[in-house]
C-alpha cells in the first residue's frame, strides 16, 4: 500500500503549479486597479479565492458523498466517468470550431 502524501510534498506541488500561478497573476493585473495598495489586493485576492475554494469543494465533497451512495459497483464508476469523459470533450469541441 502506498504512503500518503506528507504536507511539504502538498505544498511544494501546490507552489509549482503553473495554471495557479497563471490564475493569481491573471487576477492580480485584472484588478490592480480597484486596490489602493498591494497588500490590500492581495487581501481581497485571498479573501475571493478562498470563499469560492470553500464553496467548491464543500459542493464536490458533498456530490463525492452521494454518488458513493449512489454508484455501488465498478459498472457504474465505469459508466459514470465515460460519461463525464465526454462531456468534458463536448466542453473542449467549441473551443476547435
């Protein structure tokens, strides 16, 4: 069985991840304007992001707990992840045409 990841891995993976750099700038220079200070943008930055993470994932978690409930064999894993394989490609299909 393989051992948990340990804190420090979280963070440094966390800390090298370019679409959350990519996110945080992309916010940063969007609303520079509205903050007086950097320190005041970073606050609201933190506050904005951490509310919409909080929100998320109590969602995902609460949908993780229903469909465990829901789904009991491999089949309907399967099934229910070959769905959600398409309609992520569905999602992508616009951005092509």
């Amino acid at each position: 069985m393989a051992r948990p990841a340990r804190f420090l891995s979280g963070v440094w993976l966390i800390w090298h991840n370019p679409k959350g750099w990519t996110i945080a700038l992309g916010a940063a220079a969007s609303f520079a304007g509205i903050a007086g200070s950097p320190l005041i943008l970073a606050l609201f930055l933190g506050l904005a992001f951490g509310l919409s993470a909080i929100l998320s994932l109590s969602f995902w978690c609460m949908a993780g707990l229903v469909l465990r409930r829901l789904l009991r064999t491999d089949r309907q894993w399967h099934l229910l992840n070959a769905a959600l394989g398409i309609l992520l490609a569905l999602s992508i299909a616009p951005m092509w045409f």
